[in-house]
C-alpha cells in the first residue's frame, strides 16, 4: 500500500494515527510486541517480508527507505503509533548514509510532522523538492501543513505547484479544500464533485480522499443524503482508512445512528481516534461496552499524561467533554490544541468547550478564525451565537 499524498495528509493531520507517542526501537531486531493485523493483510505481509530482508542487508538505502514509508503507511491506515516507531528505527542512519536522497528527506518531513514539528517538517519538504523538483509528495504536504495553521494564501500557493506535477484531481482537490475552508463553499464542493466524476481513472486512494472531503462539504451544506452517498462510495473502494472510518463515524453520531457506529467499528479499538468514538457511541445508544471504552481511553490519555505527550489535545478534549463531562478541563486541552492546530475541528471543539465552561472569552481566537476566512458551518455558526449570548449575560451581571 502506498498512499497518496492528499489521502496520507488527511490521515495524518486531521486525525493522527493514536494518542500515544511512538516507541523507537533500538535496531531492526527489535520486535515489541505483535501488532494486531491479520494474515491475510497483504500491505502487512509485505512490510513484514521487506523487514526481514532488511535485517540481512541493514545498508540497503533503498529498501530501508521502502521499509519506512511502508510502516509510515501503515500507521496512517491502521491508527498504530508502533508503526511510526518502527520508520523512525529504519529511517534513522540514513541521515549520513543517504542524505541527497528525496525520499529520504519525505519521509523524515512525515514524521516530523507527526510529532507536530511542522517547522521541522516543512523545512524537510523544501528540501525534498529541491533534490526533485517534480515531485508531487513534498508539495501536498506542504500544503496540508499549510491548511493546519490556517495559512490558506500559502496553502493555495503549493496547490498551484502541485498541478504540474500530478494527477489533475490531486491539484484540483487540494484546490478545492482550500477554496471550501475560505468562503467559497458551494463552488469548492460542486466543482470537485464534477471534476471527481471526470476521473473515473484516478487512483482508488485519491477517490477515496475526494469522497471523503465531499462528504464533510456536503454535510456543511446540509445535505445529509449526499453526504451519506459519498461515504459508502469511499468504503466500497476497498481501502483501509481510519480517517474516512472517523469521519463517517462522526456523521452517524450526529444523525443519532450510534448503532450504525458501533458496528462500523467492530475490531477497531487499537486506533485511539477510532475507540474515542467507539465511547460516543456506546454512551450514546447505551451499550454494555460503554464503559470499558472509557476506561481503556482514560488509561491512554493518563500515560501520554504522564509521557508529557501533548500531541492529541483535540481528542482529549473531546474525550473530557463529551464522555467524561469535564468541561473545565476539556477546555484546557482545547484551548492548547488550538495554539498548534488551527483547523476547522480545532476551532469547532473549542468553542464547544468554551460555552461548556461558560468561559465565553477562552473562544474568542476560533471565533476570529471563522469570521477572517468566511468558514461556513450552520453548527459553528449556531455556537457563535450562542457564544455571543453567553458573553453578553456574562457581562450583564457583571
């Protein structure tokens, strides 16, 4: 399996792969523990037969290269951090043994971004497309990191890059999420849906991003149906990805189907993304697993506590919200978030967590985020209101 840019993007900074922070094994030997893939996996076969080669020829820059963006794949699909570990272990003497090489500097760009140094990150990307300046990867990844913290005129800069180096709906949809985030959303979201029927011969993975971000526009529009129509496209493709399975969760929920939720979720309590809506779900439809999920995710959320990991802060804050009741606290870990992630989620989470605590002000960034770019949300619009209403009786009794 390898990923396409706009597809592992999504994966990897709208959702990222789990809570906890990647272990780093000391060598290639290193085996921590089985990860929870079956047999019949063929992108897990592969990975492990390329691992095993490796161990026999360790300076082979070209399959430990292999090596690492398949594990980083991996991780994006499956929502394990283990993955990340294990690229980071392969990837790691290739600093002195290859450092001219484009794939190198890619996927050190990947998991520093992963680690939420989008510096770093980007200065890796640059790099990378200066070894080879037509490739497409380090350009839409750029972008995506670009769209995180919100600098949209940049982020439109690399998509117009990115439309002489690859497939016309990679450019096109990078484009288009840019175009449906600034005020311009019925346009991004029917272009794209003219242009995505124009490409019967794309990628499966680039459908599947497409349909995904259709689907969450078209949900904005409040066209539930056509939304739902674009998930179930994404599923029939035949690729395993947790940030489509997220999104639809997320959609299910809100339309009161937490049944439907649960059962699209079956087996996928090793993604922590994955299980925090497992939780929604079991509270919300009553299920005896309720609680369990829960404590698994309390558990989780206590070592990365204990680690210092603070690189899922919008999850926790949801966690602590929605699940746990905590709104002061949620409102912390909502509030950093958002001085690192700037996206539309970021922004919508803390403002829930904000009117939740009746700490009106604490929403006051998101709330100039969304009137600057014009993001045209009726929920997020409903809590600006209902912020705005909240601030004005809090200043009344004052």
């Amino acid at each position: 399996m390898r990923s396409t840019p706009l597809l592992a993007l999504s994966c990897a900074l709208a959702f990222q792969s789990a809570f906890a922070a990647p272990f780093t094994p000391q060598g290639d030997a290193d085996v921590v523990e089985r990860l929870p893939a079956t047999t019949n996996d063929p992108s897990v076969r592969r990975v492990d037969s390329l691992r095993k080669q490796l161990a026999a020829k360790p300076n082979d820059v070209d399959l430990r290269l292999e090596v690492a963006r398949r594990y980083f794949d991996l991780a994006m699909a499956q929502g394990d951090p283990r993955y990340v570990g294990y690229a980071t272990a392969a990837i790691a003497p290739l600093e002195k043994l290859a450092p001219g090489s484009e794939s190198y500097w890619l996927v050190h760009g990947l998991l520093l971004q992963y680690s939420h140094d989008f510096a770093g990150a980007v200065q890796s990307l640059k790099k990378a497309s200066e070894l080879d300046p037509n490739a497409p990867e380090p350009v839409a990844w750029r972008a995506a990191i670009d769209m995180v913290q919100a600098r949209y005129a940049d982020a439109l800069a690399e998509c117009t890059r990115l439309a002489a180096l690859a497939y016309p709906l990679y450019a096109q949809g990078c484009t288009a999420y840019v175009d449906a985030t600034t005020g311009k959303l019925r346009a991004a979201y029917d272009g794209l849906s003219t242009q995505l029927g124009e490409a019967a011969d794309a990628p499966a993975e680039l459908k599947l991003w497409t349909h995904t971000r259709l689907a969450e526009m078209a949900i904005r529009l409040q066209r539930p149906d056509e939304a739902e129509k674009h998930f179930k496209a994404a599923l029939t493709l035949g690729v395993t990805d947790q940030f489509l399975l997220g999104a639809y969760t997320d959609f299910l929920l809100a339309q009161k189907r937490p049944q439907e939720a649960i059962r699209l979720l079956a087996d996928w309590e090793r993604s922590d993304i994955l299980l925090l809506r497992l939780a929604l779900a079991g509270k919300m439809a009553g299920d005896s697993r309720a609680k369990d999920w829960a404590g698994q995710l309390r558990d989780r959320f206590a070592a990365a506590a204990q680690r210092g990991d603070r690189l899922h802060e919008q999850e926790a804050a949801r966690f602590e919200l929605d699940v746990e009741g905590n709104a002061k606290k949620a409102l912390e870990y909502a509030a950093r978030n958002y001085a690192t992630q700037k996206e539309a989620r970021d922004a919508e989470i803390l403002m829930r967590t904000a009117l939740a605590a009746n700490e009106p002000k604490a929403a006051d960034p998101a709330l100039a985020w969304l009137k600057a770019n014009n993001y045209e949300d009726p929920a997020m619009a409903t809590l600006a209101v209902q912020l705005a209403t909240s601030g004005a009786t809090a200043g009344a009794k004052k």
